[in-house]
C-alpha cells in the first residue's frame, strides 16, 4: 500500500499568516495515464471532510483561491496564503492513483 | 448533489449491519461511489469503492471477505453489508461520491453514520 505521511501534524498559525502542508508519498503517484491523482481534504471539527484540492493543483468548485496545491512525483504541498478563522480544522492528502486508496494521517491547524 | 447515510448503531462482536445511501442531485448511475470511516478521534480510513454499474468492487484489506458493498442504480442507492464485526471497526462511516477517471477522489461527502461494535 502507498504510505502517505503529512507533516506537521500539529499547525498553530496567526490570522492573516499564510501555513504550509506537507504531504510525501512512497512512490509517486503519477497513473499511467499521465494525471497524479492527490487530493487534499479540510474537516473542520463536528463536520464532514470537504474536498479542496483534486489533481495536485485544481481547486474545487467553491474552494476560496487563498488555498492553492502543487508538487509533482512524491512531494506535495497545501498552502493557504492567509488563515481565516474558518480555516481551523484537520487537512488530509489522500492519493487515488492506486488500490487501496489511502489518506496521510491528518494535520491539525489551529489559530495561535 | 447529496449524499445521506443511514443503518448505523450499536451491536455486538461479530455481528452485522447493513449501511444504506441514498443519492440525489446526479445521475447516480455515471459515478463510482465509496465508504470512508473515521474511528473516534482519528484519522480518515478508505473502505470500499464499486464501479458506476456494480460489476467492479475494491475494498481495504482490513474488511475483505467480511464486508461487501453493493449498489441499487434504480433506487441511487448504495450499500454497505458488513459482517463479523470487531471493535476495531468502530467508526463514523461516510458515504461518498468519487470524481471517478480523470479525477479519482471523493467530492461529495455524507453527514456520516456511527457504527459501535461493543458487547
């Protein structure tokens, strides 16, 4: 199985500040059609996840443009380029390049 | 679109439960669908998906032989059969769509069902 590992996993940041979030797989998740197929998740506490960021980079319909992906291969990054106070909550990446699907274990950002 | 859980509750080890989901806002019959799980106060788990038509199913290697998920495009529903329970099964399930080719992830996501396993 693909190990998906976030870091950090604890993420305090002021309002207005831009964070950053890691996420590295253990083999690269470009599919064989060419596509790299990571996704990037927000729960916020007592919710459903929602997802942010498909394909490394697209965002979703709806998804505010201070969130913004990127990477390539193994190494992929969330950025939100200033918090808001809605922003408090759990991101996870999760890659569908294979079988089984698998999620990195969750980063918890938090308003300083 | 919306995604809305159901069938979830208390039983005992090794017994069963079957989750349902019912599916509106999308033609349910184009999209590949999935189980996520959440135990209490960790981390998201994938469980299983099934194709568009029912005739290609993929699950975690944890519920493989003891779950099985199915689909009723007739009724945009989903299904979650799930036997020889276990405590570690214990969990928040989510019902959710997957983007499917060109875009494999879920974008839609349920309110969730608890599942407790406990004697």
């Amino acid at each position: 199985d693909v190990v998906m590992t976030q870091s950090p996993l604890s993420l305090p940041v002021t309002l207005g500040q831009p964070a950053s979030i890691s996420c590295t797989s253990s083999q690269s998740l470009v599919y064989k059609d060419g596509n790299t197929y990571l996704n990037w998740f927000q729960q916020r506490p007592g919710q459903s996840p929602r997802r942010l960021i498909y394909k490394v980079s697209n965002r979703d319909s709806g998804v505010p443009d201070r969130f913004s992906g990127s990477g390539s291969g193994t190494d992929f990054t969330l950025q939100i380029s200033r918090v808001e106070a809605e922003d408090v909550g759990v991101y996870y990446c999760m890659q569908g390049t294979y079988w089984p699907y698998t999620f990195g274990q969750g980063t918890k950002l938090e308003i300083k | 679109v919306q995604v809305v859980e159901s069938g979830g509750g208390l039983v005992q080890p090794g017994g069963s439960l079957r989750l349902s989901c019912e599916a509106s806002g999308f033609t349910f019959s184009r999209y590949w669908m999935g189980w996520v799980r959440q135990a209490p106060g960790k981390g998201l788990e994938w469980v299983a998906n099934i194709k568009p038509d029912g005739s290609d199913k993929v699950y975690e290697g944890s519920v493989k032989g003891r779950f099985s998920v199915s689909r009723d495009n007739a009724k945009n529903s989903l299904y979650l059969e799930m036997n020889s329970l276990r405590a570690e099964d214990t969990a928040v399930y989510y019902c959710a769509r997957d983007s499917g080719s060109g875009a494999w992830g879920f974008d839609y996501w349920g309110q969730g069902t608890l599942v407790a396993v406990s004697s």
